[in-house]
C-alpha cells in the first residue's frame, strides 16, 4: 500500500481519473465497482467529537489528508470532476439524507460504477430514435434495481440492470418501432421512472411493524407512434 499524504484536490482528481481510465480498459464485465473508499476519523464522542483526519483509498494508494475534512458530498464533487476528466462511462453511487428543513440534508458516499460500451443493438435505437424522434437516449438512462425497504425507508438491493446492454430487449424495441412507424408518422419518446412496493400486504405490514419489504425502480423507455393527424398507433412502456 502507498501512502500520500495531505494531496491537493487537483493532483487528487487526476490521479482518481488515472485509475478510472485503468478499470475501464481491463473490464472483463458489463460494470464494475472501482475499487475506492473514504473515511473521516474523529476523536471524542457525540457533540463532544473532533475531525482527525480523512483517509482515502483509491485501489492501491492511500490518501491521508489532515489539512481540512473532506466531506462524503465533497467527495462527490472530486469524483464527478475525476470522471470527466478520465472521459469513461461512470457514475458515482450515492445516498441523500434529510430535508434541508426539519433535518439538515447528508450525503453518504455508496461506490462508483465503471461501465463498458454499450452493445451495438443498442447504439442502433439510440440513433434511430435521435434522429427520428428528436431525443438523445443516455447510455444508463435505462435500468432496473431491486429495492429493499423497512417501514418507509428503502435503499438499492442487488445488481443494477441496464438497458444498453441487452441486446434482444434493444433489438425487441427498435424492430417494434420500425414495424409501426411509418415515413409520416410521429416518434415521441421519453424515460419514466418507475417505483413498486412490491407485495401490497408485505408493505401494508412493514408500515407497522419491523419488518422489510422487497420492490422495484428503475426508469423505462416510453415510445408513443402518431399518425399526422395524432392518433396514436403505438404506446409502450418497456
């Protein structure tokens, strides 16, 4: 393990944006999660407690900073500069706490997720429906995730599933629409979230007692076709 200590933020972005490039050439797998963490040490408990110092590992290298805390939101703020400096497909995994009212609002650092290209079907709807419905579809728009909840509280459970990279759901869609759609008529498309509960006795339950509860989210692709005259053709939700 190399440690570094006290890194400004700028030699922090680019060596983060360094390992991202790394992880993006040696991916074997649809996704991976980037092998980086933090933690904030503090000395005291409760009201009582002090800021030490923040650690940071990113793969083999450990960063130690004691010049001023760095935050899990402004980690956030490091790692989304490091991913468009490394110019790959990531995102950074995150949890917002708080309402800014009644509790003040908290980040909390989850992972990042390093992705591959999309598959070529894919590329072909997102084309298709850029140049004919006049709407530019982004790689991770799409996805489902399983979600597990207690009471009203829920969180991600499980593996993401995006639509980029499955090819028969992409090549389903995109033979769909060309089948329906004809040289006048109108594309409209557009990305609806999606949220269930999952069993409604399950929920009805865990609103009372301790209990969990299993669902669903994610965001799906809407395509609606139109004649010229606006009848609708074709409405789906996949």
């Amino acid at each position: 393990m190399i440690k570094v200590e006290n890194i400004s933020r700028k030699h922090l972005v680019m060596n983060i944006s360094i390992y991202l490039k790394k992880c993006f050439k040696s991916m074997t797998t649809d996704n991976m999660t980037a092998d980086i963490e933090l933690h904030n040490w503090y000395c005291g408990f409760g009201k009582n407690s002090k800021w030490s110092y923040t650690e940071i590992r990113v793969d083999d290298t450990q960063y130690i900073v004691r010049d001023k805390e760095i935050t899990d939101e402004s980690f956030v703020s490091i790692l989304n500069d490091a991913i468009a400096t490394a110019k790959v497909r990531a995102k950074v995994v995150y949890d917002t706490y708080g309402d800014g009212y009644w509790t003040p609002k908290q980040t909390l650092f989850r992972r990042v997720q390093v992705f591959s290209k999309p598959c070529k079907e894919f590329i072909a709807l997102s084309k298709y429906i850029d140049k004919y419905g006049n709407f530019t579809l982004d790689d991770l728009a799409v996805f489902n995730v399983r979600v597990c909840g207690k009471r009203s509280s829920w969180s991600d459970s499980g593996k993401y599933y995006y639509l980029c990279y499955n090819a028969e759901l992409c090549k389903s869609i995109l033979d769909d629409i060309r089948k329906n759609k004809g040289s006048k008529d109108i594309l409209n498309v557009s990305v609806e979230e999606t949220f269930s509960h999952g069993d409604d006795d399950d929920y009805r339950c865990a609103m009372h007692m301790e209990s969990e509860w299993y669902g669903e989210r994610g965001a799906k692709l809407h395509y609606i076709i139109k004649t010229p005259k606006g009848k609708v053709k074709v409405d789906r939700l996949k």
